[in-house]
C-alpha cells in the first residue's frame, strides 16, 4: 500500500516541479523594439545614476544577485574604457559570461536593454 501511495506521489510531484520551472526571461534590444508598435514600456523601475545595481534589486532571481555585481562591474569596465555602454550584442555576451538570470515576467511582457543608456525596461506586448 505504501508503494502504490509513492507511485501516484511522483506523477503529481513531477507535474509540480514541471510547472513551476518557467523559461527563461526574455531580453530585446530596446533599439529594435521601438520599432514595433505593439511594444510599449510598461515599467521603469530604473533610475539613477548606475541602472544595474536598481536592476539586481528589482529584476534578477535572489541567486542571481552576486552575478548581478559582476555583470555590474564589468559594464562598468566596459563603458570607462569604450566611453559608451556595451551594445546589445555585447549585453548578451556579459549577461551569459556572467550567469546572470532575470525575474520570469507575466505573458505577453519582456525585458528591454537600452545601449544608449546601458539601463533595462520592462516592455508589454499589447498586439492581441
């Protein structure tokens, strides 16, 4: 009795943990989005002078914080020594260098990367 109780218990434990792990967020380059009219900028949590470190706070997974610095820090490398932030391209390249995971967004939202400022936005899609 006790195994036929463990076998309906995996099946059901396996449809939890299938669920609860979600795809990865989504990031766009913010210069490509603007072109789309479906995309809007729903939120903009960042401001300030340093637009990653308020990102580490609002937008990466609580094991993805230390990550977060680093990326941080090597933006920052980045734009003393080429004078601008790093493209999007560039972006990719440090956020996957670096492991840096942000927060799964609702459906129909994604994150936005900004070159020209280096800062990150949350974008809707409102196309039905």
């Amino acid at each position: 009795m006790c195994h036929l109780r463990m076998l309906l218990f995996v099946p059901v434990l396996a449809l939890c943990v299938s669920e609860s792990v979600a795809a990865p967020a989504r990031v766009v380059d913010m210069s490509v989005a603007a072109k789309q009219p479906n995309l809007r900028v729903v939120e903009n949590k960042i401001s300030g002078s340093d637009p990653l470190s308020v990102a580490a706070s609002a937008y990466v997974t609580q094991r993805g914080r230390v990550a977060m610095l680093n990326l941080q820090n090597s933006m920052k490398m980045f734009k003393a020594m080429n004078g601008k932030p790093p493209t999007f391209k560039e972006f990719e390249k440090m956020m996957k260098e670096h492991n840096v995971e942000l927060n799964v967004l609702p459906p129909k939202r994604l994150y936005g990367y900004d070159p020209k400022t280096g800062g990150i936005v949350i974008l809707e899609d409102t196309k039905s």
